[in-house]
C-alpha cells in the first residue's frame, strides 16, 4: 500500500475500534476490558482478537512457570507485571483475581497505559515508572516480576540496571520471569521488510553467538516522524534487543539471580522465556 495511504488508514483505525471491540464481543462473549486502539497500538497489538487471545497464552505460560517454581499456593501472592503496555497479559491475571486474590501491580514508562489500566482495573496498583530505576515500589515487596518483551527493546547497560531493580524489589527467593529474542527472534528480525528493522538485516544467528547480545536502536526515535509517537514516556536509547540464551545462562547469573529455567520460544512459539530466582 501507498505510504500515503497507509497513513490514512491509520488515522481512521480509531473510528472504526469501538466496532471492532463490540463485534468481538458479541462473538466470543468477552467482558473485560479491552483497550482503545492508541494503547493497542504502542504495545504492537492493534488486532483485538491478538490482544486478548495473544495475552491468554502469554498468561498461561507464566502462571505455568510460577506454578512450577513456587510452593506457595497462588492466591499467597503479589505479582508485578513490569512494562505492562494496556495489559494484555494483566488482563487474565486480574480476571481470575476475584477467585484467587492476587495482589497484582503493574508499572509502565507510558503515562496513557497506566491512566487506562487505573480506569479499567482499579483493583490493581499500578503506577508510571521513570525510563532508568527506581521504581515506585518498595523493597522486597514482590514474589514473583513478569515482564513480556521489555528487555526485548532496552540497550543493555539498562538491562544491568533494570535486573538489579527486579531484584531489589523482589523478596528473597522470589521469581522474575523475563521474555527474550533468541535466535528465532533474530530469524524474524533478519529478514523482515519493516524499515523500523533495517539495521537487522545481514545480522547472522553466528553474531548472535559470539556477541551475546545485540541491540540496536530505532532509527526513528532521533527524527520528527510521526511513528515517534509509538514510544509514548520513553527516554534515552530505545530499539531492539537480542539474546543468545547462552549468554544469558552466563551473564545473568552473575547479577544475583540463579537461572531456574530458559525455555527457547516459549511464548506462543515467538519469545524465549527466563525465569530467574532471586538469590
Ligand atoms: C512491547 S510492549 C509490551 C507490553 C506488555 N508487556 C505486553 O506484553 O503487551 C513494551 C512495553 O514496555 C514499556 N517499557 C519500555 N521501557 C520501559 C521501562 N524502562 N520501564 C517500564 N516500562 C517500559 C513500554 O512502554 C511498553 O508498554
């Protein structure tokens, strides 16, 4: 499609939303929440049905990790989801809350994520974090952190310093469950046509190994284009990261955390998932 046109298309995706929303309601009988189209939009999932049924998967996964590595009895728990977008994955959490008394918190760098999860969760505590830690949370506070394709766009010196705030705010012995690009993720990058990722094309997965990890940022962040409005809160360097799980067995075990787990494309068969516990 004509750029041109494309961009019109965009501009009146929002119109259009609430009938997308009510027509999938109506055929799958889903109550909860479901965001606006701007806040679908930034966290790259603009299809309803992707929203809600992508964010159910993702949620499966994790709740099947924490059961896998806690004795605790679910309910017990408080959970953060850090980096929570308009909470597709925060939503199936919430939603079983009532039943199980979760206490959930979700924090974000995107002041309009965390005014539409305050309004369509209240429930849950959820707050604006700067771009670089602290987060607004005290010490020890949580039992297990999730976080679904954050470190995936953070350069890594901030990924260090993001790891060592999981840790601060997790209890001992509490579970921090970390999505990841791996090499599937860099097959993907490598040969897609979005011109957002030109900087990927020709990186081999032989890169990925003896780098350990590669970042590169969106080229667009430093130019006045209208996709800039995609990253809503963020300051500093933003743009795309891939891990070689090997290094990530290696190097993050040297931040506090043992490596209980990494599962290679874990998150319907797209992200690598780590899961870590705090020492
Ligand atoms: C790809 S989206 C994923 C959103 C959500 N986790 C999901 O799975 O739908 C990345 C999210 O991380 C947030 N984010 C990026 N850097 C962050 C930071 N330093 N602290 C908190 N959130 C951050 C973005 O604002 C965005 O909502």
């Amino acid at each position: 499609m004509h750029p041109l046109l494309k961009r019109a298309a965009l501009a009146t995706e929002p119109l259009w939303d609430p009938l997308w929303i009510a027509l999938y309601r109506a055929r799958h009988g889903y109550r909860a929440p479901i965001p606006p189209f701007t806040n679908r939009d930034r966290i790259g999932a603009r299809n309803v049905g992707w929203f809600v049924e992508g964010g159910r998967l993702d949620y499966q996964t994790f709740r099947q990790a924490i059961e896998r590595h806690t004795a605790d009895p679910l309910p017990a728990l408080s959970v953060l989801d850090f980096g929570a977008g308009g909470g597709r994955i925060l939503a199936h959490f919430a939603g079983h809350e009532s039943a199980n008394g979760w206490r959930l918190a979700a924090s974000d760098v995107d002041p309009t994520a965390i005014a539409y999860l305050r309004r369509a969760w209240p429930q849950v505590d959820s707050r604006v974090n700067a771009s670089e830690p602290p987060l607004p949370f005290e010490a020890g506070r949580f039992d297990v952190l999730y976080a679904f394709s954050v470190w995936t766009h953070l350069p890594p010196e901030a990924q260090a310093r993001w790891l060592a705030e999981a840790g601060r705010v997790l209890r001992p012995g509490g579970l921090a469950l970390i999505t990841t690009l791996g090499f599937y993720g860099l097959e993907l990058l490598s040969h897609s046509a979005a011109p957002l990722e030109a900087e990927w094309w020709g990186v081999s997965a032989d890169d990925l190994r003896r780098q350990g990890v590669i970042y590169h940022e969106y080229a667009v962040l430093g130019q006045a284009l209208p996709e800039k409005e995609l990253f809503s809160g963020i300051q500093g360097s933003y743009g795309v990261s891939v891990h070689d799980p090997a290094y990530v067995r290696r190097a993050w075990a040297d931040q506090g955390f043992e490596v209980l787990e990494i599962i290679e494309r874990a998150m319907h068969g797209h992200q690598d998932l780590i899961v870590l516990r705090r020492g």
